[in-house]
C-alpha cells in the first residue's frame, strides 16, 4: 500500500470505530461482548490502553514494557471519552505516517513503522465490531474497509494476532462477505455474538 492507501485505510477504521462509539450509552457499560468475560467498559478500555501502545510505540519506536489496563490515564470516569482521546492521540502519532524506512521494537520483533499502523486499524475495527455487538446492533464492516484489511492482515495473524492477542481463526461461512471473511480470520462469529479473545 502506498502512504495515500494507509491513511484512507486509518481514516476508514477511525469512522468505523467512532460509528460504534455512538451506540455506547452508560447502561451498556456492564452488557457482555463477544470477547470472553469481558463486558463493554472493560473492553472500551482495552482498546483505549492498545491504541496508547501502539502511539507509543510511533512516537519512540520501541514497545513500552508491562502495559496492563491501568497503565495509561484515562479522561475522567467515562471509557467512551477515554478512547476518543485515543483515538485522536494515535492519528496524531500516525498522520502524516511516519512509516518510510522507518521500524519498531515490540517486545524484542522489529517491525516495519507502517506494519504498526495495520495493526492499529485492525484493532480499532475489530474492536468497533465488538462495541456494536455489545450494543445489540448488527454493523457489518464496511466491505472496502475489510477488503482492504484482509490484503494486510495475514502475514498479522500468522505472526501472532490470531491465536494470541485475538482468538483463533473460524472457518469463514459459505459465501462470506470480506467483512464475515476477517471477523472469522480473528475469531469471530460473523453472525450473533461469538467468543474472542482480547
């Protein structure tokens, strides 16, 4: 992909992610997700904490160690305000991409800079589909946005997304769209909730 390609590609998972935001209501909060024991504000806060990694990461190129979900303050008491600011905070580390020739130490692995964007926009759009689930509505991913994650995403899952920081890989159903396609790459149930790892 060129720069053009990841920033219309961060921009797309952004609008995605911020989509499912909009759902959110306090009374959520408590409701289960498709990930395993975890409800939404939890999750919410997963997200948040990841996102600040991988912030992290752009702006010093190397992975901050014994990240756990407090790690990273959050804004005030409420988790949806908390991951806005995350999400602005990791376009700002991202836009204009700092990527070219560039690379990032996570947990010993050098990563290409550019490789740590993908990652980012996969976790926001996963996530996102999560949220939405929580919230009891049904948003497919965008069919462009999955296709375009899916060129990026498998050398991801074989590094270790799939199986390790999401859950395993689900046979993709007969007929799936690029958005069953990638939920199933990470472990997700294309349709209803399902079980994921974080």
């Amino acid at each position: 992909m060129s720069c053009s390609d990841e920033l219309s590609l961060l921009a797309e998972a952004t609008r995605y992610l911020f989509g499912s935001l909009l759902l959110v209501r306090e009374a959520d909060f408590p409701a289960p997700t498709p990930c395993r024991d975890w409800d939404l504000r939890r999750l919410l806060r997963h997200v948040r904490t990841s996102l600040a990694d991988l912030t992290e990461v752009l702006a010093v190129s190397e992975f901050p160690r014994g990240s756990d979900l407090d790690t990273h303050p959050a804004v005030g008491t409420d988790p949806v305000a908390a991951l806005r600011a995350g999400i602005v905070d990791f376009l700002l580390a991202s836009t204009p991409l700092p990527t070219a020739g560039r690379w990032c130490r996570i947990e010993g692995r050098c990563l290409p800079a550019k490789t740590v964007v993908y990652v980012g926009a996969i976790e926001m759009v996963l996530h996102a589909w999560d949220i939405a689930q929580a919230c009891r509505a049904d948003r497919p991913i965008p069919s462009d946005l999955a296709s375009a994650l899916l060129g990026v995403s498998p050398p991801l899952a074989e590094a270790g997304l799939a199986g390790h920081v999401f859950a395993e890989p689900l046979a993709a159903p007969a007929a799936a769209t690029p958005s069953d396609q990638l939920l199933a790459l990470f472990g997700r149930q294309p349709i209803g909730p399902g079980l994921c790892a974080t």
